[in-house]
C-alpha cells in the first residue's frame, strides 16, 4: 500500500476486555515497531520486529501487552485485560534497514 | 542512555518570522538525529534527520536543523512561519544499537499566529 495503514481508527472497549490492534507496513519495509501516545504527551516506545529477528520488546509496560508479526508483513498488537490506563492512541510505523520510519495514522483506543 | 530532551511545552511565533524549536540530546557516540511533525488528526511524518557530514540539514517544507556538537542540540528551524506549520514536532534519537527504535522528546507545540 501507499502507507502504513492501521485499523480500527477508533476503538471503545470496556475494562477487562481484550482488544486487537492491527498494523498493515508498507511494503518492503522489514523493521516494524509499535508506540503509544498518551494525551498530551510523547511517544513511549513499546516493540519493535526487524525481519526474522527475535523482536525487542522491552518497552511493553506489562505482560498484558504483546504482539506478532508475521514475516515482513501485518503485525497485530494485544492488550489483555484491558486497563483505563491503557487509553491513549497506539501508533505503528515501518521503515526499510537504515531508512527513515513512516507512521500510520494510530489506533485511538478508550477504556470505560 | 541516549536521551532527548525539548525543553519547550509551545512554541508562539507570528507568521512570516522565523522560529526555532529546541532539542538537546545526551547520547554515546555519534548521534543519529531525527525531527517528526505530527498536525492534527494526522500520523506523525518525517521531517529531517542528522546521520554525519553537514551540520545544516534540509528537510521538508522549509524546515532545517542545525546540528551542534558542542552544545549537543538539534534545534529545528525555519525562517519564515507559515500558520500552516502549527503543529507538534518530535525530537527524536534511536536506542544505542537501533537505528530506528527511537525515543522521542516530550513534544513542542508550535502555534503560529496571523
């Protein structure tokens, strides 16, 4: 595709639900990652896949949040048991070894 | 650990004068430096980035960044603001052995005036 696509734009899930979020990179980038925006604030990196690597995942706040990635393509991030504190907008973004990262427009995720 | 630091919440500037966001960052080695835009109801975009050689860099939309070792800023600039250009810009430097896991700054928000 033209860009990173990300899907649902928005989400409204209730405490204690899991929800799924998922990235569509551009094509031919292998390196994915995963971060959150919280309001008002700045991107807190959570994960991040780079070909057939084993991913980083050292920025996933708790072991309620993990995420896949199936070869160079769609990754999906899920959040078990879902938190109020987890409200914030997930952003995804991939880039080519040594290339810029290019982002998607973000999952808005609200827990009531 | 590398880190960044935007010392500015807002930035408020007039239109048609220059404006200067600031980045200052701590890093091990020679740093990779990074400025993303991020305007409203819309994904974060790249801007610029300092990897070596010239320590002016050009990037989009008439934003440059000077680069300066001795002071370790990054500040981004532009001579001549557009009220186009409000927005939330990023600062940002990769993770010590990434060259894209990025950490980002705070954020700063410019908001030019009419």
């Amino acid at each position: 595709g033209a860009g990173v696509s990300q899907s649902p734009s928005n989400k409204v899930t209730e405490k204690g639900k899991d929800v799924e979020l998922r990235c569509d990179p551009i094509s031919g980038h292998t390196a994915l990652y995963w971060y959150r925006q919280r309001l008002g604030q700045g991107l807190e990196f959570l994960i991040y896949f780079q070909g057939n690597s084993a991913p980083d995942k050292s920025g996933l706040p708790s072991d309620r949040f993990s995420a896949e990635r199936t070869g160079e393509s769609v990754s999906t991030l899920t959040i078990q048991r879902t938190q109020q504190e987890d409200s914030a907008v997930y952003l995804c973004a991939s880039s080519r070894v040594g290339g810029e990262a290019f982002f998607g427009q973000g999952t808005r995720l609200t827990v009531v | 650990a590398q880190s960044v630091a935007q010392p500015e919440d807002q930035v408020n500037v007039a239109e048609g004068n220059p404006l200067t966001v600031k980045c200052t960052y701590s890093v091990s080695g020679n740093p990779y430096l990074f400025w993303y835009v991020q305007y409203p109801n819309r994904g974060l975009q790249f801007l610029l980035k300092y990897i070596t050689g010239d320590n002016l860099v050009k990037g989009s939309y008439g934003f440059e960044a000077e680069f300066n070792k001795s002071q370790t800023s990054f500040h981004l600039k532009k001579p001549s603001a557009l009220v186009s250009d409000s927005a939330l810009y990023f600062c940002a430097v990769p993770f010590s052995g990434g060259y894209n896991k990025l950490i980002f700054g705070a954020g700063t928000r410019l908001a030019v005036h009419p």
